[in-house]
C-alpha cells in the first residue's frame, strides 16, 4: 500500500483556526429572518426540514412558529424531523410532540409530496444542511419537493447553508441510466455546490418532469465563498457524526455498494472500514447496536479488521480537494473473495458501471480519475451559472 494513501498531519490543530477564520462571520440564509420574514407574511406555510434546521441553537420551526409565522405542515427526509432515525429505516408521519403540527416523511414510498399534502399551503421552505455529494438524498428529496411545487404553482423558498465539501469537483458524472434515490442527475459525485446553487441548476437545466419549473427564491448564505472548508455546526445525519466522516464521505461512501463496513455500529461511522476478511494489519473493531444511528450494523459483535483513517487533518482535504479511490482499490485487492466485493447498488452510488469495470480491471486511482476528467471539466462550465458566490478555482 502506497505511503499516500494513510499520509496524516500532526499539525491538525495548529491550521485548524487559519482554515475556520473566516467561519465566525458567515451568515447562514435562515439565520437572515430580515430577508424572508417578508415573504411569509399572511401566507400558510409548509417546512421542509431535519434536525440542521436551525436558526442559531434553534430549530427553524420552533423559531417560526415564535415569530407567528403560520406553519401550517413539515416534511421531512430520510433521517427523519429531529433527525433521530437510521439511514434507509422507515419514517411514518407522525405529530411532532413539541409543535403539534403534523409531519409528512418524504422518504421510502413516498418521495414526493401530494396533491393533497400541499393542500392549502402558499409557499414552502427548504432548509437542511447538505454536504454537497450527489448520493447523499437530501437533494434528491429538495427535487421531488420543487417538482411538486411546480405543478401546484406553490413559491419554493430556499434558506442556503454552505457545502462543506463545496472546495472542489471531482467523480464520475451520473449515467441516467442509473437514475435513482442516490443519484438523480448527470452531476459528478462532489458537484461543488450549495444547496441554493443546486435548486438553481434544477430548475435551470430543466430536470423536473416535462421540464417544469418552480417558481424559487434563494436567500443566499452571507460571507461564504467556495474556497472556504466550512466547520458544520450540527451532524447533518446521524452516521456523519463530525467534520471528518463528512469530509471523507465522499470516498468512503463507494464502500456503501460493497461488502466492506465503514464503520456504522461504532462512534466513528465513515472515518474508518473492514471487514471480518481483511487481513489483521494492527486495527480492528466491532460493530454494535447505535440507537439512532445503526440498530442493526453490518458484521454486528463481529470483529472487523481494516483501517482507521480518523487521523486525517483538515489540512489533508484542502491540499488534497479530490475523491481517494485508493483506499477502496486497496480493500477490492486485499479482499479474498473478489465475485462478492461489490454489490448491486454500486454502480447506482458511483452513477456508472465503468467503475466497478475499472476497479476489476487493475487500473490505479490515478489512471480512474482522469478518465472523468474531461466530462467534470464541462460540468464546471454548466456549473458556473448557477453559482451565487465566489469559486474556488
């Protein structure tokens, strides 16, 4: 294994506060009630919203419904309202016991919002903190809600928040014909992207059904540009625990269409991986039950043998603003039984079954990526109408 693939940086904490400098002047859009409370006036509300949603320590619905806002309804995606639910278990709607008001999952069977569910409602926000990588589904929920909207001719209204992995572009582009939940537009894997920008391309690229439009409003987020690794104040979801499972999300998401584990069932999901066939190199862990982040993990009281990479600076991704396919090449070469590697949803996940064909084929991380070099090249022009602040490049 090459001595790149496991470099760290022991001066994590000497940069880190050079790279967050600039964090304490940001202005989330929620966090702007000046510039939206406006549009809110007299009109029945609906909410789309997780447990991100906040303006300061404050869940946006509570602060809302204090300032007399009519929030009439809530949806919420996969993770659930308060954000307390596994990945892929199933939301039922619900009465949330702090409002009273009644909670809509737009996750499972029911992706997008109804004809009846809107029922009544003139204007609907959008606000969950994103992470600017096409299989997370929070955007692919935001498009369902845009469609939705559009045929009802309902105002969407976006309250942007920055993508922490919004420094660079990179990955294979999105093949329609693996169209589904976990990837539903022809954007590369890390799109570089605020939410804001991406409800923007939606509806400017015309990938709503039949090409339809919703009429949309974006309060942009204040004193953020793209060069910036933005620290989340809040887990966007139960298994991306803190700054780094989210920074490395982006590799290690591919694991998710393989038979390795990434660590759910133990305190650092997405920061590290094995399985019980790995060859013991000095690392290993066991799964257990998590309530609200994996009741039933993978390889579950068994020990898994692998690789912690928890020690990756913040440094690292910025000097290093690209997927890592090298530690997933690495656990495909070292696994014993090459035919039950990957699964089915690993070409849904990377968007392509080039690379699963590559990977069995030997090729380097290196000769991978740029082959999806010159497409995420175009993507970058296509892109770069839809920005609403400063780029990285």
């Amino acid at each position: 294994m090459s001595k790149y693939i496991f470099y760290t940086l022991s001066i994590a904490l000497l940069i880190g506060n050079s790279i967050f400098a600039q964090q304490d002047s940001i202005q989330v859009g929620a966090d702007q009630t000046d510039q939206y409370l406006p549009l809110l006036a007299h009109k029945r509300i609906a909410v789309v919203a997780n447990n991100s949603s906040t303006i300061g320590k404050t869940h946006l619905v509570d602060s809302l419904l204090s300032l007399k806002v009519r929030v009439k309804k809530i949806f919420c995606p996969e993770h659930g309202f308060r954000g307390e639910a596994d990945a892929g278990e199933l939301i039922k709607n619900q009465v949330d016991v702090k409002t009273g008001l009644h909670v809509i999952s737009l996750y499972g069977s029911h992706k997008k919002p109804t004809q009846k569910d809107l029922n009544g409602i003139e204007l609907v926000i959008f606000d969950m903190q994103d992470v600017g990588v096409r299989f997370y589904t929070y955007i692919s929920t935001m498009h369902y809600v845009m469609e939705a909207c559009a045929e009802q001719r309902i105002p969407v209204l976006i309250l942007d928040r920055p993508n922490p992995n919004g420094f660079y572009v990179d990955g294979p582009i999105l093949d329609t014909a693996y169209h589904s939940f976990v990837g539903m537009h022809p954007v590369p894997i890390v799109h570089g992207m605020t939410i804001g920008e991406y409800a923007k391309m939606i509806n400017g690229e015309h990938w709503l059904k039949r090409g339809i439009q919703c009429k949309l409003t974006v309060v942009p987020c204040k004193n953020y540009d793209h060069s910036m690794i933005y620290q989340l104040p809040i887990r966007p979801s139960p298994n991306l625990p803190n700054q780094t499972a989210v920074l490395l999300y982006p590799s290690l998401g591919f694991f998710e269409g393989t038979c390795i584990s990434i660590g759910r069932g133990t305190d650092f999901p997405f920061q590290l991986f094995g399985h019980p066939s790995l060859p013991n190199i000095g690392f290993s862990y066991v799964p257990v039950e998590k309530i609200g982040a994996s009741k039933n993990p993978p390889f579950k009281n068994e020990t898994c043998y692998g690789y912690d990479l928890r020690e990756y600076s913040i440094k690292y991704f910025k000097d290093n603003p690209r997927i890592n396919l090298e530690w997933l090449i690495f656990a495909y070469k070292m696994f014993p039984d090459k035919k039950s590697f990957f699964n089915n949803y690993f070409n849904y996940l990377s968007g392509t079954p080039e690379l699963k064909k590559q990977i069995e084929q030997g090729l380097d991380a290196e000769t991978i990526s740029k082959n999806w070099e010159p497409s995420v090249s175009e993507f970058k022009k296509t892109r770069k109408k839809y920005l609403l602040y400063n780029d990285f490049e």
